[in-house]
C-alpha cells in the first residue's frame, strides 16, 4: 500500500486538505468542518499527517487522530516540529499566510490575496521575502459582525453565496436584504481592489496570486489577470515539508 501524506489546513470554520500518495501524485482539494470526516477515511498504517493553522483547530485534528491510532511521530506541525524559514516575517505571522507567500513567490514576486475568515493581501518578493500588506475581514465575517452588532440586520452571507455572479447589482435596493447584497456587492470587491492599488504602488510588484474560499465575491472582470490557485496554502505545506526532511 502506497504511503500518504495527509496535508491539513486548519482555517477557523473548516479544514481544507489533500492527500499526496506515493510519487508526488495529490487527490483534488476537499473541505470539511469536522476533523473525524478527514481522518475516518485514511488508515493511520503508512500514514502521515501534516498541519497547519489556527491552533484550536490544529489540536481537535491531533486529538481525533490520536484516538483513531496516529502516533505522536506521525503527525508533524509547521511552525512546531517543522519550523518556518526566515522569510522576513514578522513575529506570530499567520503560518497560512507564510505557507502561501512560500508557494507563490519562490521563484517570481508576487501580491498574494488569500480570501479566508480574514482576507490577506501581501506582497512577497522573488525568494520568497516578506515585504508587508493588509488584513481584511472576510465578506462572512464582515456580514455577521453586523448581525450581531445590529440583530435587526439579516445575516445574508448565504444569499450573497447563491447569488449569480453576473447578476445586475441595483444601487437603489428597496429592501433590506437588497440593500445589504447590494453594499456587500459593490463595497467588499472595491475594498480589495483600493488595498491592492496601494500595495502595488508601495511595493512594485504587479502579480496577483490568489486563493481562499470567500474569492466568490470578486467579480470576474477583477480577477481574470490574477492566478488563482485553490490549493495555494496546502502546496506551500507540502515544499515546506519536503524541505525539512531533505
């Protein structure tokens, strides 16, 4: 039976992974928001795991995989175990966001926007070196901040998730919902693209390398020059594994 290499990418509302069996060959992305739903499906013999991210999360994933059969020598953790590269970072830098600029910039500079819970947009020099850039909340987060600051305003994160793409916005809403679709529409994509004017400006690099779940609410004509890379985070975990056991 072939070895895995179980890669998780512990966000903070669900887990983003893959498998990388033997000779490099990697299962498409998948999501889930429990670890048991990843870890049933893979047998701890030849197994290994490999995580990233928010620490709560990374340690439901250590505790459900101990009770299932993993070893502590199986399950490795960057930022722990593996440590991260001097990149320029600064202290307590999100490991996703370093895993990213890893994966995206080793050989060519670029603004990576990792659209998450928050959204980051960083630009990251030819090595990778980190350079700086801007947290954002996520459209999600953004909407139910709202809903809990002001109860009587929907949480419509779900309709704005349904919502077609090419669908008109109508800046004269005559409805709540409508009118929150609408704010959310024009406001959040326009947000994004003033922080990458700035950051392109500030830092002269004009590559646009981007990933991240909550991408869904920037309109195409915005992004169809940016590389768009689903699995940024978890390829960044994977060369960095690599790199440590060389």
């Amino acid at each position: 039976m072939d070895s895995v290499l179980l890669v998780i990418d512990c966000g903070n509302t669900r887990y983003k992974y893959l498998q990388r069996r033997q000779g490099g060959r990697c299962t498409a992305l998948q999501t889930a928001v429990q670890p048991s739903l990843i870890l049933d499906a893979v047998p701890p013999s030849r197994s290994t795991i490999l995580l990233a991210g928010a620490a709560r999360q990374v340690q439901a994933v250590i505790h459900d995989a101990r009770r299932l059969g993993w070893l502590q020598h199986q399950i490795h953790i960057l930022g722990d175990d593996i440590p991260l590269p001097e990149m320029g970072q600064y202290a307590r830098c999100g490991i996703d966001r370093c895993c990213a600029g890893w994966a995206a910039a080793r050989d060519e500079s670029a603004i990576v926007c990792d659209f998450g819970t928050a959204t980051t947009i960083t630009a990251w020099r030819q090595g990778p070196q980190f350079l700086g850039g801007v947290i954002l909340p996520g459209y999600r987060a953004c909407l139910a901040g709202l809903h809990r600051a002001a109860p009587a305003l929907p949480n419509i994160a779900q309709q704005l998730q349904d919502q077609d793409s090419h669908e008109s916005i109508n800046p004269l809403a005559d409805n709540t919902e409508a009118a929150l679709l609408a704010g959310m529409q024009m406001g959040y994509p326009a947000m994004v693209e003033a922080c990458l004017q700035e950051i392109r400006r500030s830092s002269g690099i004009d590559r646009v390398v981007a990933s991240g779940g909550g991408m869904e609410i920037i309109p195409t004509a915005m992004s169809q020059d940016w590389h768009v890379d689903k699995s940024l985070v978890l390829r960044g975990m994977m060369s960095l594994y690599d790199g440590s056991a060389a």
